[in-house]
C-alpha cells in the first residue's frame, strides 16, 4: 500500500491498478511477457504528483502526462509492454483533463502515432521529461494562431 509523510495514500493504490489494467489490456491486444516492478510501478505512478519545497513539481495536464510516461517507459516498471502503456496512460491522463468537446478520430489517430513516435525517443533514453512535455504540448495542445 502506498504511503506518504506516515499516512497511507489511497489514490496512488488506485492509480496504480489503473496503470496495472491498461498494461493488462495492452498485453491481452498486442502482445507480450507479464511481469512487474513493483516499486517502479508506484515511484512512476508517484511522480506526476510529486512535490519540492510546498510546490508541484509537474503542475498541468501536459507536465503530468510526460511524468507518467516518462516514469513508466524509462523507469521499465513492466517486463514488456512499457512503451504501449506508458503511452495509454499518457493519453488517459491528458484525456481527463483535454477533451471537453469529445475526440476528433482523424486527428487523435495521427495524435497517437506522434505520440508513438515520442515514447520510442523516450525509450531510447534521447527524451527527458522536459522534452517530452515539450512534445506532448505540441501534439495536444491548442493550435498556434500564427
């Protein structure tokens, strides 16, 4: 069970089995080995919420979002499928806070092979969170008037 400052923290246990059924449902379409570490899985789950000093570390829905699939895909919390979950979880953090007038299908398709393509940098260690914040903004984020 996850705890903070002596105190147990009920959310993280609930985020954490949320990250544990996407990592199910992407194993269960494309593929792979079962397995988990343990402790990577709650430090990852963890770090979108993490603060320093009285203040969030990673404070909006862009920030949070690369936290946890940086946190999930370089930290290697699961035998196999990190990249697919670290992206899926990624993509529900930003779809909880982003999507107020429901999903474009031909634009979130092109989205998430961005998206994709971030995780692999990330993956290959080229991405930091600050990078992949910056990408995830881009991808996301409102279009550029100019």
């Amino acid at each position: 069970m996850g705890q903070g400052a002596g105190q147990e923290v009920d959310w993280l246990d609930s985020l954490v089995d949320s990250v544990r059924r996407v990592h199910a449902t992407m194993l269960k379409v494309g593929g792979g080995a079962q397995g988990e570490h343990t402790a990577s899985l709650y430090a990852a789950c963890a770090r979108p919420f993490q603060s320093a000093f009285g203040e969030d570390i990673y404070v909006g829905p862009y920030e949070r979002a690369a936290a946890i699939l940086h946190g999930i895909i370089c930290d290697h919390v699961f035998v196999d499928g990190n990249k697919r979950t670290g992206t899926g979880m990624a993509m529900l953090f930003l779809g909880a806070a982003l999507t107020p007038g429901g999903p474009d299908p031909k634009q979130d398709d092109l989205r998430l092979t961005l998206l994709g393509q971030v995780s692999l940098a990330a993956a290959s260690g080229h991405l930091t969170v600050e990078q992949v914040t910056f990408w995830i903004r881009r991808i996301f984020g409102p279009a550029d008037p100019g």
